[in-house]
C-alpha cells in the first residue's frame, strides 16, 4: 500500500509537471498511468477481501467504466462523457 502511495504520488507530480507545461502528449500519458494504477489497484484489493459474487462486483464495473471515460475524454469528449456518465449510473443505488 505504501508502494503504491508513493509511485502514485510521483505520477501526479509528473501529471502537475506535464499539465503546466503544455505537452498534452506526456500530459496524456501521465493520466493513462493514473488511472491505470488506480483501476489495478482496486482490482487486487477485491481480489483479496471480496468474493466474485457481491455488491463490490458492481462498484468494479462502475471503476472499469470509469478508466474507459478518462482514457477517452483526452480523444473525444462526447465519448469519454458517456463512460464516465455510465460509471456514475452504475455505482448507484438508485436504478431507472
């Protein structure tokens, strides 16, 4: 857990750096790495404290759907906004 702080740290260091400096591609890049370490993260958290069938199944889909939002919003925002919009509706305990 403090590894992963750490490294995760570095990155948003490095994301600030890129953000600031204009490079969108090393910008981009940063944010696929985040997001990434983020998503991998709470992958392997669930596998150790969860079970495949439970709740936190859907929070993972909701996660899941997310990282394809933030890996699209740097191409297209119409996209990335509907895998985002998706990821929010999916974690809700309200249902339409």
């Amino acid at each position: 857990m403090t590894l992963f702080i750490v490294v995760y740290l570095l990155a948003l260091c490095c994301y600030f750096y890129t953000r600031t400096s204009g490079n969108k591609k090393y910008r981009a890049v940063n944010k696929y790495i985040m997001a990434t370490m983020y998503l991998v993260f709470a992958f392997v958290t669930f596998h150790q404290r969860y079970e495949l069938v439970s709740y936190e199944t859907v929070l993972l889909l909701a996660l899941f759907l997310a990282w394809m939002g933030d890996v699209f919003l740097v191409f297209d925002f119409g996209r990335g906004g509907t895998f985002s919009f998706a990821g929010t509706m999916r974690s809700s305990p309200i249902t339409f």
